[in-house]
C-alpha cells in the first residue's frame, strides 16, 4: 500500500513543475532556440520524471513508466541537448543512451528494480554533471 501513495505524490510534483513553468514562454516550445537558461530550466523536472517513471514501473505499470520516460526524453531532454551537445558531446550522448535506450529497454524486459532504480540514479548523476556544465559556460 505504501507505494500507491508515493506514485501519487511523485506525479503530482511532476505535474507541479510543469505547472510552475516560466511565464515568458511555453515550457516545451521546441521552435524556441536552446539556451543554457532554457535547458538548466527543464533539468529538474526530467529528475522528477524519472522518478515518476521508476515508481510507476514499481507499481507495475511499465506502459506508464516507458511513456513518463517517453515525454521527459521528447519534451525535456530535447532541449537539454540542444544547448549541452556544443559544449560536451560525449556527456549529451551518454544521457541520449540512457533516456531512449539503456532505461526503457530495462523496463521492457521486465528488469529488476535494483537495476532500473541504478540506471535511474546514474542519469540523475549525468543530469547534475550537465547542470554544473551548462552553468559554468554560460
């Protein structure tokens, strides 16, 4: 029982970061060129869909887990990596892998959570190191 709980409460923080999102322009505005500023923005909320994705993929539901991960990959890192890939190549590739490849295809083979939940917090480790990276050059 105390799973459902926590599933509720990470995805009701993911909806408030998308809710509180910067007034001056669309949260996921593709067209929008990617600035450091834009990218740095949408690097909290990939954390907290990544948890969101693992606690759902904890409750069983791997359709929402791979679709949580799904929309952080296309709607966040979309514009992480337009600001991070001039700057670290190699660091932008290695997020790319996690978040399209290595994570979800966890998920789809039924993984067990010890190594979802290490996939997870490697990413979030990469995530910090590209924050520490954009916020020093730019």
């Amino acid at each position: 029982m105390k799973k459902i709980p926590a599933i509720v409460l990470t995805l009701a923080l993911a909806a408030s970061l998308t809710a509180c999102g910067e007034k001056s322009e669309p949260e996921f505005d593709q067209s929008a060129p990617a600035t450091n500023g834009r990218a740095l923005a949408q690097i909290p909320g990939l954390k907290v869909e990544l948890d969101a994705s693992l606690a759902a993929y904890d409750s069983g539901n791997k359709a929402q887990a791979l679709a949580t991960l799904d929309g952080a990959y296309t709607q966040r890192f979309s514009i992480v990596r337009g600001a991070l890939e001039p700057i670290d190549p190699a660091l932008t590739a290695s997020l790319e892998r996690a978040l399209s490849a290595r994570i979800p295809d966890a998920i789809r083979a039924g993984a067990d959570r010890e190594r979802v939940q290490r996939l997870v917090a490697q990413t979030q480790t990469g995530l910090d190191r590209a924050a520490e990276t954009l916020r020093s050059s730019g």
